[in-house]
C-alpha cells in the first residue's frame, strides 16, 4: 500500500510541473499527484494569508488522495506557508525554497547570490533566510520579476520584449558581482535561454526543480520500477491549462480533473 | 433610502476601478460600493463555468450592502456572466461590453471594428455579437493581449517592451483598416498613450469606462449633489492593491475593507 502511494505536488497553478518534470526524471518509479490551483492562480499578488488558507486547502486535497509525500512546488507558497503546512500534516513535507538555498549556497565560490522571484516571494525574505541559515557571509542580491510569469504562459521567451524585460531586472544584479542565480519561481526555468544570456557566462543558474527533486529522493529512498500512473488535478480546466501546461511538463497534459476546494 | 443607496461596482480585481472613476465623473453625487475579487484575480484565464460563479457571489454581496444597481466593471465577468447576474438580481444590471459596443457602432465610419482584450472576453464572441446587434454589416476584428493587464500593473506603460508587444498585437488590426479600436478591458485605458500612439491618427479609442458611466446615468436619473462617500471592498488587500489601484483610480485608495466571500 505504502509502495503505490503517490507522491502529492501541488502548485497556484501549472508552473510547478517543471517540478513535477523534475521528480519524474529523478524518481521515475514513483507516482505523483499533481494539483494545479488554476482557479485561484496566481499566488504571487496575494496576501501571506490567503495563501496560508489555500496552500493548506490543497495539501490536505492531497492527503486524501493518499500522498505519502507532500512538495509545495509554489516559491510563494513555499515562503509563506510550509511552516502551517508542515505544522498540519503527519508526514514529509517538501518546499521549494530550502533545497534552491542550499544548492546556491554550495554553488557560489564569491559569495554573492542572486535570486529572482514574484513580489510575495521575495518581499517574504524567505530566500534570503534560507541562505543566511547556510552561510550568514552570503551576500543575497534579489530583483522582482513580475512579467516573467505571464511572458512564460505566452510562450514568449524568444521575444524580444521578454529580452528587454530581462535586461531590466538582472542587469542590476550582475552589475553587483553576482555568481549564482537561483530562478525562485517554478515558471523561470522556461526562460533559461534568456536568463542565462543576460547574466553571461560567469553566472550560474540554479534551478530548484532539481534541488527538489534530489531532497525528496532522500526522503522516499530507492524508486520503485514499473510505469507509474500520474494523476492530474486542477480547481479550473481549460484548454490553456492543458495546452500551457503541457509546455511546462515537457509532454502532453492528457487528461486534468477538475476538483472544487 | 432609496436616494442614498450606493452603485454597487465589482470588478475581478483593481482594473474595475478605471470604471469607477468614470462614474464618479458623470455622477458626482452617487455614492459607490466597489468590489475588487482581488483574493481570485484575474478572471481572464479562467473558465466560464468558475467566472459565473465568482460574479454572483460578488453581485450578492453588493446587493447586500444595499445597493440599487449593480455595474459589472470586468470585461470577462461581462461576456461570462451579465445573463445570469441579471436573471437573479432584482435590480438593473450594466455590463461593460453593451455600451462599448453600443458607443463603437455609432464612431466608426468605414464599418471596420477592432476589439481587444483578455483570451476569455474575445474567445466568448461578445463583443462580436453585440456590435453585430447593432449593425450586422460591421466587420469585427479582434485581437487578444493577454501581456497587457500585468503591463499595466506594473507601470510599464512607457516601457519599450509594451511598445513592442502593443506593435505585435495591434499592427494586424491597424493593417486590415480598422477606423475605431474598442478598450474590451478595464486595465487597458492606462495604457491609451501606447495604444493610440501604434493606431495612429486614423482609428478612434473608445473607452467603454465612459459608455458605461452614461448607460448607468440615464437608469439613476439626475444625480443628488453632496459628497458621498464611497467604500472599497476587495477580498485581499495588500499594499499592492492600495498602491496599483490608486493608479487605476487616479486618486489615493486609502480604506480598502477586507471581505470574504
């Protein structure tokens, strides 16, 4: 029983199956249950507590649907709820921000840390918590980024709008010697290739799908083999959803049940 | 009673609040109750099915701060839901699409109409179908701009990149002769200068803020003098939404009262 129980993600909406791609390649016997908030997306406007009450809405959707395991792959969620979260449930729960912080903490070689994300997520200071808890000589450089997201829905990352945006939040951190960027909102890595060209060749992008991916592999141990059955869930299903979504997990988004929290 | 009883206003967010400022031109003497479904925002990518849920619940809480009219100031909200508002309110019910339109088929000259707005409000062919009540012969082109509502939020309206984007989504309309461009959302009249500036002298911009606010004054009748006081509702409220929707209404938004619906 314990072996088929899936593993719970959830996210506002579709960004978080770049994490749900993640944990997919890293753990490929395990099952997920992935539930998109797509009605109330996005997280990122919203005050720390109507993202409390909705992250803690989604997490127990999840545990009835028999998670052994729950990520918050939401940035914003993450720095403003995984404590009520944890404090909730009876079992491990994962958020985005703790393992992006240590991998960048581990990354830099000078100390100075860049970390992009939506205007809750870095006005939280969360990230820059989580840094200061590994090394409280790092140096953490943040830039809002609040046009991403709706540039990563609309497939604009080669325009070149999306370019000039990028200019305008990262310049300013590269400028302060940075080394290390962490992308602190799950839709960025979509927009890597632009990201990366405007930091240049001395920055390091780290992206926390990855780091995720990694702490929940040492938490659920050995992956089962097999093809396991992933569920989709989401609290609106539209054609966007499917057709966005897709983009983000890297293949097609078949089948979405509509949920009502 | 009857004289001192609020326009009831709701809006999926802040954009509702260009409406408000409208209304509050044309009719001094009416005290508003508006409705910001900030904690839900936006409404544009979401489905009809959970956009008319969200509207009623947002119509009946305005009727129960004792409002005689209610104004769905949300273009989305508008195409999605006025019927069924109307069908279950016992008071009048404006939308913001009729009289736009209404006010579009009386500009244009050449009968060549662009429409823009969210992917929701042009996907429901509303515009469309009212302009075509009006005068069947009237060539409706439309265009979704789904990067303008965070534009606008973000006080990018004199960025290049909104330049650029605005070319994107306008030159075709502009290139297939349109002569009136119909604002079919209430963010998009922060971004007029941008917006005129790519049309060009030959298409006329009309704001469907003020049809509405002359479709709302010939039901109210002569307005009473005085200064009344109007009161903000939003299901979040954030320094964000203080701050943005001051913009919108252009004018300090300093009691925002938070309501959970």
């Amino acid at each position: 029983m314990q072996v088929t129980a899936p593993l719970g993600v959830f996210d506002s909406g579709i960004g978080g199956l770049t994490v749900a791609a993640a944990l997919m390649r890293r753990l490929p016997g395990e099952a997920l249950a992935y539930l998109g908030d797509t009605a109330r997306v996005p997280y990122g406007t919203k005050s720390p507590e109507v993202i409390r009450r909705y992250a803690l809405r989604c997490a127990q959707f999840l545990v009835g649907q028999g998670a052994k395991l729950v990520v918050i792959a939401c940035n914003t969620a993450s720095a403003c709820a995984v404590d009520v979260v944890r404090d909730t449930l009876d079992m491990p729960v994962v958020g985005v921000i703790e393992p992006g912080a240590a991998l960048a903490a581990r990354t830099t070689k000078n100390g100075r840390v860049g970390v992009i994300g939506t205007e809750s997520t870095i006005n939280s200071g969360s990230y820059q918590r989580a840094l200061a808890a590994h090394d409280p000589h790092i140096d953490v450089l943040t830039a809002a980024c609040p046009l991403f997201v709706p540039l990563a829905e609309e497939g604009l990352a080669g325009h070149h709008a999306t370019r000039l945006l990028a200019e305008e939040y990262l310049r300013p951190l590269v400028a302060r010697g940075i080394d290390t960027l962490v992308l602190g909102c799950t839709h960025y890595p979509l927009l890597v290739p632009v990201i990366a060209d405007v930091c240049g060749s001395g920055v390091t992008i780290v992206n926390s799908a990855d780091a995720v991916a990694e702490a929940v592999a040492t938490k659920v141990g050995a992956s089962g083999g097999g093809h396991p059955r992933h569920r989709f869930y989401a609290t609106d299903v539209s054609d966007r959803v499917k057709r966005v979504g897709g983009a983000f997990l890297g293949s097609v988004l078949e089948h979405v049940e509509l949920v009502d929290l």
